[in-house]
C-alpha cells in the first residue's frame, strides 16, 4: 500500500501519478475484454474440432481456452485492487493541495500597502517614509536624551 502515500507530491504529480493507475486500469479491463473474446473463439474451435470429428485438435483447443482461462481469473482482482488504490489516491489530493502554498507575497504586500492608504506602486514611498520615521524616532531619543542630560547638570 506504500505506493499509494502521495505525500511530499504536489498535486500536479500526484496526478500524473494517479492517471498512470487509472491507465494501467484501463489496460486490464481491456485485457479481460480481449480474454473474454479469445475464450470465446476457443470455444467456437472446440466445437468445430467435435463437429468435424477431431478429438486432438479439440483437445489441443481445450488446453488453449483453459490457459486463457486461468489468466483471466487473475485480472479481475487486479482491476479491484487497482480501483481501490485509484480511490484512495483521490482522496489524498485535497490535502496535497491545502498544504500547497497559495499565498502571493507580492499580491499580499500591496494589498497591505492599500490598507495603509498606499496605492500600488508606492513601495518606493513607503521604504523613505520608513527610513524617515525611523530617523525621527532616532532624533527624538536623542533630544529626549540631550534634555535629561541638561536637568542632571543643573
């Protein structure tokens, strides 16, 4: 069951992984179709071989259908155990997707920027606006600390 696990895929390649399942499904469903046929056109032969009076040939088409036959039985369970890993695959993918990354960093910079009142494209602005505000704090300290000087001295 370790090849159903799609964790650490994105979901793209679980896709493409899964579709490599449903394909080789379909292929084994085809295959118990051309069986099926080949099973038949061997019982169509046995039939002709007793008509005609040919037991060896008869015989000789009876072991061809039960070696066909011993092969199909195999697929079916094959075709199962194939949907059943197909289903549980699928239901793997919503959650490769919720932990995809779906958060633009550059959409949610300017969407901050207009809450803040910015329009698009003001990065620039904003960066000298922040480069101000943070030599005015600077500036302010300073004062503030030039002041408590001048009452220590008095």
């Amino acid at each position: 069951m370790d090849e159903v696990q799609l964790s650490g895929m994105s979901p793209a390649d679980a896709k493409d992984y899964i579709l490599n399942f449903i394909t080789t499904l379909k292929l084994t469903e085809k295959n118990i179709q051309n069986l099926d046929e080949e099973v038949s056109k061997w019982q169509s032969r046995i039939d002709l071989a007793n008509s005609k009076g040919q037991a060896e040939l008869a015989l000789d088409a009876e072991k061809e259908k039960n070696r066909l036959l011993e092969k199909k039985l195999t697929l079916p369970e094959e075709a199962d155990q194939l949907k059943q890993q197909i289903e549980e695959m699928r239901r793997q993918l919503p959650l490769l997707a919720s932990r995809e990354r779906s958060i633009d960093p550059d959409l949610l910079e300017q969407e901050l920027l207009m809450v803040a009142g910015h329009m698009p494209g003001d990065e620039e602005k904003v960066r000298i606006e922040r480069q101000f505000a943070q030599m005015e704090k600077a500036q302010a300290a300073e004062t503030a600390l030039e002041e408590l000087k001048a009452k220590l001295q008095q």
